[in-house]
C-alpha cells in the first residue's frame, strides 16, 4: 500500500465506482474478490491520508497557539 500514489479524491472516486459494480445485478464472481481486496486497499490508503493530515492541523494549530 505504501507505493500507491492514488490521491485522496482520486481515491474515493475509485471507492464509488467499485461500490456502484458490486450494488449492480451482474456482478462477475470471478472479479469480486479483486474488487474487494482493492476496496480494502483504497479505505487503508483515505485513513492514512486522513490521520496525516489531521496530525499536520494540529501541529499547525499548536504552532499558532504559541505564537
């Protein structure tokens, strides 16, 4: 997961469309588990994205709260 370079957005968008094949009435069982899988792999890649920016606010707001 590391390697990926998939922006946030870019992300869930990927996200939505994997969402979209698997609520739709032919979904190809032979896909899915790759489907899946990858689903796990973008929800893994938003956290992480997610937490970092969240450490970077509040470093930012305690940088201006001693100033």
């Amino acid at each position: 997961m590391g390697n990926d370079q998939t922006g946030y957005a870019e992300a869930l968008q990927e996200l939505q469309a994997i969402l979209t094949e698997l609520e739709g009435e032919t979904v190809d069982v032979d896909v899915l588990a790759v489907r899946v899988a990858r689903a796990d792999e973008l929800l893994t890649l938003c956290r992480e994205r997610l937490e970092a920016a969240s450490v970077q606010v509040e470093k930012v707001v305690a940088a201006a709260d001693d100033a």
